[in-house]
C-alpha cells in the first residue's frame, strides 16, 4: 500500500480543538507519502494550530478566509478539485453545522461543494461524544455518505480518562492509505444495489412498511463507488443519500423495486440486494382513505416478487448476486436455505435479536454464509461491514474471471 496515495489530491480540513496539533504529523505523513494536500481551516482552528507550518510543510496557501482582500477562495472548485476530503479533526460544533448544512465559514463552504468522498477523525470529550445530538449528527453524516472514524480511549483535554481521543495520526494515514488502496479494484464494473424499506399502500395515506433506514444498503453502494465500480442505487424510502457518484432510482414499491433492477441487471456485474422488501402487498389499494367504520377490519394480501430470486435466476456465469437475511429464529439455518432457494453466491445474515445490529442502528454484527463456508464478522459500523463486504466481493469476482 506503499504507494496507494502518490498524485492523490486530499483537501485536508482542520477544525478549532487541541487535537488540531496533530494535524500537523498526519499532513507530513500524507505529503511523504507522495499526496498533494491542500489544507482549509476553520477560524477557530488557527488558535491551536499555526498556518504558517501547515503552509511550510504542505507548500501550498492555508486558505481560512472566503475572502482577502481583494481575491477570493472559489470554494466550489476546491470541493470539486480533491479525491477525498478528510476532516481532522472534526469537532463537535463543526459535526454539527455539516450535519445541518451550516455554511458560515470557508471551510464549511467548501465542505458543501465537495463532489468527492468525505472522511471524517472526530475529537472531543467524552460526555459531548456521547451526548445524543452527537449520536444522531455522526447518524446523519453517515447518510451522506461520510466515513467517520472511531475516536480513541485516553486522555482528554478535560483532564478526564475516556472515549472521544483523535485516532493518532499514523492510524488516520493508515485509513487513508486503505480507502485509495481499494479505490480501482473495481473499476470498470457496473453494480446494483437495492436499499430501505418498500412501501406498500393500502390507500394513498397508509402503507405497510418496515424500520429500515436504508443504511447499510446505502454504505454498500457508496463502498462500490469508492471502489470504482458504476453503482446504480434502487433505494425506497429514506431520508438518507448516497453519494453523487452513486446513481440513485427512488422507487415505493416492491413492484417498482423489480422494474428498476430488470432495467439494469443485465449490464452489471455485481447486484447486492441489501433492502427490506415487503413480502405481501394488499390486493386491492382503496382510492380513498378507509374509514374507521368497524371494530374490525380484514385486508386480504397477495406476494410480492422476489427480486433476489429473479436476480438468482437471471444471473450469467460472470454475475455475482449478494443477498441479506434478516432472521429472528434458526437464523443461519434459514439463511443457508435462502442461499440455495434463491441462487445467490452470497447472504450477509443479520438478526434484529443483537443489540447494536439491524434496523436503525448504526453498527451491524453479521455472519457471511457462501456454499461452503459460514464465517462471523464482529461488530461494526455498517460503514466498515460495507467496505470489507466489497472487498469479499471484489475477491470473488476476480476469481469467477479465472
């Protein structure tokens, strides 16, 4: 991986925190490793950490201001210019304004133009890293489709021993180093991916649906994209995005979910079916709302189609299909027959029954089950499930081309 950031152009933003200092070390890491950096500050940023040795080691303009005097800094180029923004470290306050699209400033005007992917090394104390509106913007930046690392355990400015420490600097390089290292593996290859609940009307202002956020499906295209492939992104309904390499279809519907897959998988090569489609649709859609007329109301409904089971059935030598089983009894028996049933060359089994794991959670604890092997992955953010599964992915593919 020695060479995995030579050329590479990464917009390096540091925020207003003491761990601002070891910014200095992670940008002479990335330059000696053959990067080119630019560096972007927040104001606050310039007490902890001098733009003078960031320019000195960089050789490049520390850009703090949106304007001086009489020239200005084209914020939209800089966001389109980089291969990878990384924020390190990214406070709380500044997590907070991107998570809110907060644009007071240089950096984070050009945080809201970049076009590339976004990393993010949070640093603060502990009680601010735990705090829920913490919980729910890193929540939110993952929808964007930003990587956010973990924080250290050790000491903090406070003076306290806990969680919220800036990963050390080698340890940041090392996550750069591995992002680019993956990025071409699957370059030249077109993927589908479909992600979140579907949602199926039983008059035009109910629907039976599920919790699925769309998370993990969305973490597995953006991963492909960084890998290089095409991604197509079928998603239902969410609030969440994918990045803007990734192409994305919003569907409602299992119905419409089929449609959007039959109109690609033919051309792809890998198709990773990570939503949770509903099973049954009602029979009949009432026009209007039904009315609370009777203590009891029965609704007959009918199955909807398989879409892992057409892209089992469809796929040629040269197709990988992924599947997902959420299963709360007999779960890995249950998923190995799904693997037979449907045709597919892989199922990621998760189960609702782990806490941190399924809907709505940021983390995930899966099992992978092929034809001839079950192997458990510990718990992770779906983020880092998401990259190792298209690194498996990227491994079979290249072997079914041999």
């Amino acid at each position: 991986m020695e060479n995995a950031l030579q050329g590479k152009r990464i917009l390096l933003g540091i925020t207003g925190g003491i761990a601002a200092y070891k910014s200095i070390l992670l940008l002479r890491l990335l330059v000696q490793a053959g990067a080119d950096v630019k560096v972007v500050m927040t104001p606050a940023a310039r007490q902890f950490v001098s733009p003078l040795v960031l320019a000195t080691l960089s050789k490049q303009p520390v850009l703090v201001e949106l304007a001086e005097g009489d020239t200005w800094a084209n914020h939209v180029m800089l966001g389109r210019w980089a291969h990878l923004m990384l924020i390190a470290p990214a406070t709380c306050n500044t997590m907070a304004k991107m998570a809110h699209g907060i644009c007071d400033n240089l950096f984070m005007a050009v945080q809201l133009s970049a076009t590339c992917p976004v990393m993010l090394a949070p640093a603060m104390d502990e009680d601010m890293w735990k705090h829920p509106a913490t919980r729910r913007n890193i929540q939110t930046l993952a929808g964007y489709g930003y990587q956010v690392l973990p924080v250290a355990t050790g000491a903090l400015a406070s003076g306290l021993h806990g969680e919220g420490r800036l990963l050390e600097p080698a340890a940041i390089f090392d996550a750069v180093q591995s992002f680019f290292s993956h990025s071409q593996r699957l370059k030249g290859k077109k993927a589908v991916v479909t992600a979140g609940p579907t949602y199926e009307p039983l008059d035009p202002v109910r629907f039976i649906g599920n919790h699925s956020t769309g998370l993990m499906g969305i973490e597995i295209a953006n991963a492909l994209a960084m890998a290089g492939a095409d991604v197509t992104l079928v998603s239902g309904p969410t609030h969440l995005q994918a990045l803007p390499a990734v192409k994305t279809i919003p569907v409602q519907t299992a119905t419409q979910m089929l449609a959007a897959v039959q109109e690609v998988f033919a051309e792809t090569d890998i198709a990773v079916m990570a939503a949770a489609v509903a099973d049954y649709r009602p029979a009949v859609v009432a026009d209007q709302k039904i009315k609370k007329a009777n203590d009891e109301l029965s609704i007959t409904l009918v199955k909807n189609p398989d879409i892992l089971a057409y892209c089992g059935a469809a796929k040629a030598s040269h197709q990988l299909v992924v599947g997902f089983a959420l299963e709360t009894n007999n779960e890995l028996l249950h998923a190995q027959e799904k693997l037979r049933r449907k045709n597919a060359d892989l199922i990621v089994l998760n189960s609702p029954n782990k806490v941190g794991s399924g809907f709505g959670s940021a983390t995930n604890e899966v099992t992978i089950i092929t034809a001839d092997s079950v192997t458990e992955w510990p718990m992770a953010s779906k983020h880092e499930v998401a990259c190792k599964l298209v690194n498996l992915v990227a491994d079979k593919l290249e072997r079914l081309q041999f």
